[in-house]
C-alpha cells in the first residue's frame, strides 16, 4: 500500500495541453475517482501514473519514489483496462497469472495466489476457459483478478465498467467495492459516469479542460459545488441552474423576471451588491410542491411541461426564466401535465453562483 | 349437401395453395438465389478444375498416347513412379527442401514487419520498397537474379570480388550445390514483401492494450512479442505458410528462367519434371501420375497446415 503524490502534472502533445498542471494528493488506501467529460484529461492522468504516457512536466510520487522516470512494471502498480485487455490466446488462468510469472518463480505460489484471487471473484470454475467464452461480467473480473494477484501499491482503472449493460454495472461496481475493502489498497478510478464516481469514491476529483474543478467527498461535492460546472456535472437529474439577479430594494433577494425569492442571511452576506448577476442552484430534491394558489412567500409559480414517473418518485419539467427547471417529488403526489402549480424551494439549499464566472458564491 | 361439397372443394384449394406456399419457402428461395449468383464460378470451377482432375486420376492409371487409344495401365505409372524413376525423387526431395523457403521467408518478414511497424521515420517508404518485389513479374524476377548472380557480369561475384572473399566467381546457378538455394533465395526475394503485408495487417489487428497491459504485467519487449505477439499472429503465419508451399509446388517459371532444372536435375522441382514428362518426352500418361500424387500430396499438407492452425489462417480478427 502507498499513498500517490501529484503535484504539477502536465501533458503535452505538440501545441495542445491535456493535462494543465494538477496537483493531487492520494491518501494510503483511499479510493479516489476522476471524474468529468470526455477529454478533460482523466485517463491521460491515469496514463501517467501507470507509465503509459511519458509525463511532460510536473512529479508523481507513489510511496517514497519519484517514479517519472520508472517503466510501467518498476512502478508496482495494477490497472485494469476499459475493454479488459485480456490476452484472447491464453486462459483464465494464464490471464491470471501471466504478471506473476515475471515477478514470483515458485510455481506453488503462483498457483496459490491465483486460486485465492478466483475465489474471491468466483472464478473458480472457469480457469480453463479462454476470455472469447466469457460473458463481458466475467471478463471484466478476471481483468481484476489479474490485478489483485500481483497485491500492488495501487490499483488503477480506467473505465472499468463503461462496456457493461446497466444491470451488469450496477453489480460490478458493488465487487468493485466490495474488492477496495477488503484488500484496503490505493484505488485511481477513472470514469465518465458521476452515479459510478458518487457510490464508489472516498474522494471525488472533477476535472475540466485538462484542470481539477473540485476535490471532496461525495457529499461535499454534491452538496456544495464550487462551481457551476460542477453541480450540472454531478447528480442526475443535475442542480437546477436559473439565471437571477441580487434585489435588495427591499429586503435582499434574487429574482427571475417577475418572481423572487428571499435570501438567507448566510447567502445575502455573500450575493454581493444590488443588480448583480447570479446564477441560482437548486437540487430537484428540494422542492416542495404546493397547491395552484399558495400564499407562501417563497414560492416559484410554474407550469409543469412534462411529468416523468420513475417509481421511486416522479420528475416534472417545467421552465423558469428562460431556462428549464427540474423538480423531483413524491410519486403518490399525482400531477398532471400541464398543471399550474406553486414550487417551494428549500432555502437553506440554494447555491449562489457568478454569472460571470461560475463559481460559488 | 351442396353447402358441404363447395366447402370441401374450396378446403382442397386452399391446402393446395398452402402446400405451395410451403414448397417455395423463403429459404429455398434464397438457396436458388445464392446458387444462380454462385453459378459462373461453379462451372468454371468445374470446367478447368473438376473436369481436369477427374480425367487426370482416370490418365494416370492408363497407356495413353495422342498416337495411340487408351489401354487400362492400373498401377503401372505409380509403380515406375516410386520404384524405378530417380528423377521424381530428387524432384520431390527438392520440391520439400524449396517448402524450407517459406519459413525462411516467413521469419524474415516477421523480422521485417516488426521493424517497419515501428515508429521509424519514413516507414511507409520502407513497406513499400520491400512490397515493390512481389507485384513484378516472375520472368522478369528470373532474369534480374540470373543477372545478380552470374558469373563474370553478376553483382554478387563482383562485390565477393571487390572485397576480397573470393579469387575464382562462383557460378551459383551452374553449381549442383548452391543452384537450389540461389532460386530458393531469388523466390523469397520477390514473395517476402507479401509476406510482410500480411504479418503487418496481423500485428495491425492486435490491440494495444495488450501490451499496454503486458508492460505493467512485467514483461519486457522480448516477451511481448514471444508471448502475444506471435501466438496471435498465428493465422497470419499459417497463411504466408499455406501461400509459401503452394509456391514450392508452382514455382516452375522461376526455375524454368533460371535453370530449366538443371545443372542435371538439381533444381527440378515436381511441376518442373511433370511439365517436361509431358510435353519434352510426351509421356501424358506418366505426367499424369506425377500430377495425381503431387495433388494429393499437397492436399495433404494443406489439411495438416490447416488444422495446426486451428482452422483461421489467414484470420485477422480478434476476438475479444
């Protein structure tokens, strides 16, 4: 086990810059997820640390050596591939073992090991198949196996899971971990997917343009994103992002074209003057919905556009100042499309944001 | 009464419409299709494969002659054949020994593809000047190496001159000992840039990750390329093999050019001596046994290439 050390991280291929520079620390045994859209720079990030692209300036660090110079099998690490990349000409257990063979010459050991790593994945019982006669569950868990055999400083996955239908990821996210408690290593998980980044992290690193948006636990980055880019990012459907501007005629608040809502005394202090542009967050979450004419002073009137009943509860889609909005709510509150209603936001869980720059306020 | 007899006139009708109907399947239909568009290759395949073959393994077993009619022979051919001619045994130990070109042929290309499949400056260029041998004509081939290695004017003797090896020029194509290997050479000369192409496209198809994967797994470039590069090549392998022997057996307008067979019969390869059989000596008959044998005798070899291969040579996809 290690902790992984990055500090101004950066890729250059000719003119273009992917990675601008990160600096990133990684805990011994925490489970961290880089997240963000295509070409942000996170699997070229975990390119890096796995020696697979030669670094173009900055240090990465696992335990206590600088490893910017070292070739891929120096760095103790294990990866695990988007399409596997499992050898198509050997078995199961040659897959297995084929990393073990440079490092261990007892062949008992060998044998050992890789029996141990088969009966946590459930492999058992096919070791003498070729990966061509695995479903794509089991040949995503023997490219684990294939990593938990060799017991690395630090496990890497590049999209792991981004090749399995809904149900099949779902499960193999849970062995996924399933596998981080019980071997307790470092884990750099690369992914596309925020519910994959949101239910697997300890830590979540968002990246945007080649730049790390925002590090934090799930909950600090869902709860208080530091920009606007990131709380569109995260959550699904994502926060409600509403152009307003700060009203203080009267007492301070923001308003969308005729409607308003107050401002808590903790959001006034930071909105900043009267007529500045903002932009208002709010999760679908929390929104109460109230009856066609309610006398609560906070409270948005819309018009529902769209109702999308997902069992567990019930999405309606409507437009606020120019923009759609998004309300989640119960599913025994039965709405009807086209139905005027009155929408009362949770005012503790608005997040202010700069118009201009997308960052919180 | 009347009622009864139409209904059962018109249930006839229709069990005969249906009958039809099932008759004339959408897969049958489809079977006609696919013969009538397969046809032309069929029948020529039949007139100047089948045809031929047929009325050769009926030649091989009778006297025949364009002067005289047809006798029942039986195994009289096959008896000379194997028993009393030295010719076809040198011919067909030389025809095995040229098969040994194919692997050569093969290693080296093997050695070539990886070299111009690295990321080497101007490595297209390089595909293309080793590719540049295999379109030309086999003639043409016969006669630039006749010229390369003759005697008094041949590029070889003059460079083993210039630098001092040798004081006497070695006349490769007269010689009994080098003759056979200076045409195994002029013919993994023109065929090695096919050979490339292909074991390129195979290494082509491997994905990267592979050895992505592999280098993080410990294995050095060596073991790369000893562990998965070559057994996945293995299609591509099988079928410069298959293409290589079929060359050993047809190779007769490069010896033809280059030495007739000669000096004696140390390049006679079997499609060589057959060809003289029949048409120097006209002896169609005993031809036509040496053909029949030559035929089954590579049939055979293909089926065991073939199945060492696992049945996918020539294969390029993998399957992940």
């Amino acid at each position: 086990m290690a902790e992984v050390r990055i500090a101004g991280l950066r890729k250059r291929y000719g003119s273009v810059e992917a990675v601008r520079g990160i600096d990133l620390d990684i805990a011994d045994g925490e489970f961290i997820v880089l997240v963000g859209a295509s070409g942000c720079g996170k699997s070229t990030t975990l390119r890096m640390i796995a020696g697979l692209e030669e670094i173009s300036d900055g240090e990465i660090w696992i335990g206590d050596r600088l490893v910017n110079e070292l070739p891929s099998k120096e760095r103790d690490i294990a990866m695990v591939f988007q399409d596997y990349a499992l050898y198509p000409h050997m078995s199961v257990y040659d897959n297995i073992s084929f990393g073990l063979r440079y490092r261990i010459s007892d062949r008992a050991e060998i044998k050992r090991r890789v029996e141990q790593a088969a009966e946590i994945l459930g492999l058992t019982p096919l070791l003498d198949r070729k990966p061509r006669q695995l479903s794509g569950g089991q040949r995503q868990r023997v490219a684990m196996g294939r990593a938990i055999v060799r017991d690395p400083l630090v496990f890497l996955f590049d999209e792991p899971l981004s090749n399995l239908d809904a149900k099949l990821r779902v499960q193999m996210r849970t062995e996924i971990k399933r596998l981080h408690n019980r071997v307790r290593t470092t884990f750099v998980h690369v992914t596309h997917d925020q519910v994959e980044a949101m239910t697997l992290a300890d830590r979540i690193v968002l990246m945007r343009n080649g730049e790390i948006e925002q590090i934090g636990t799930p909950d600090e980055i869902y709860s208080t994103p530091k920009t606007a880019y990131v709380a569109s990012f995260i959550g699904a459907p994502p926060m409600n992002l509403i152009p307003a501007i700060v009203d203080r005629s009267a007492k301070p608040m923001v308003r969308f074209g005729e409607v308003s809502l107050p401002l808590s005394d903790a959001l006034s202090a930071r909105a900043g003057p009267d007529g500045r542009k903002v932009t208002v967050g709010l999760r679908p979450e929390h929104f109460v919905t109230l009856g066609p004419r309610s006398g609560a002073s906070a409270s948005l009137p819309i018009k529902v556009d769209v109702v999308e009943p997902l069992g567990s509860d019930t999405l309606l889609f409507f437009s606020l100042a120019g923009v759609e909005g998004i309300a989640r709510v119960p599913p025994e509150q039965a709405v009807r499309q086209g139905e005027r209603m009155m929408l009362e936001p949770n005012l503790d869980r608005i997040v202010l944001f700069d118009a201009e720059t997308g960052k919180a306020l | 009464m009347a009622i009864a007899a139409q209904g059962t006139s018109a249930g006839r009708t229709a069990g005969r419409a249906g009958g039809a109907r099932s008759w004339w399947t959408l897969r049958r239909r489809r079977a006609l299709f696919l013969f009538v568009l397969l046809a032309p290759s069929l029948i020529i395949f039949l007139l100047y494969r089948l045809i031929p073959l047929g009325w050769n393994i009926v030649l091989s077993f009778e006297h025949w002659s364009l002067a005289k009619p047809a006798r029942f022979a039986g195994l009289y051919h096959y008896e000379e054949m194997f028993l009393y001619d030295d010719v076809f045994w040198e011919a067909l130990r030389n025809t095995l020994y040229f098969m040994l070109s194919a692997v050569a042929g093969i290693v080296l290309a093997i050695g070539l593809a990886v070299l111009v499949n690295a990321r080497i400056r101007g490595r297209n260029v390089y595909r293309t000047i080793i590719f540049m041998s295999y379109p030309l004509m086999v003639v043409a081939v016969g006669i630039i190496w006749r010229w390369i290695y003759d005697e008094k004017t041949g590029l070889i003797n003059y460079a083993l001159r210039s630098v001092g090896l040798i004081d006497q020029p070695i006349a490769f194509l007269e010689s009994f000992s080098t003759a056979l290997l200076a045409i195994m050479v002029a013919a993994v000369w023109q065929i090695i840039g096919l050979y490339m192409i292909i074991i390129i496209t195979g290494m082509k198809s491997i994905p990267g990750h592979l050895y992505e994967a592999a280098s993080i797994d410990g294995a050095n470039r060596w073991q790369q390329f000893y562990r998965i590069t070559l057994p996945l090549l293995r299609p591509s392998i099988f079928l410069c093999l298959m293409i290589g022997i079929i060359m050993s057996f047809t190779s007769f307008d490069l010896v033809f050019v280059m030495t007739n067979g000669g000096p004696g019969h140390a390049t006679e390869l079997l499609i060589t001596y057959i060809y003289k059989t029949a048409f120097n000596v006209s002896k169609l008959d005993y031809a036509a046994a040496l053909t029949v044998f030559t035929f089954f005798m590579f049939l055979i070899l293909a089926l065991v290439i073939n199945r060492f291969s696992g049945g996918e040579a020539g294969q390029v996809e993998i399957s992940e």
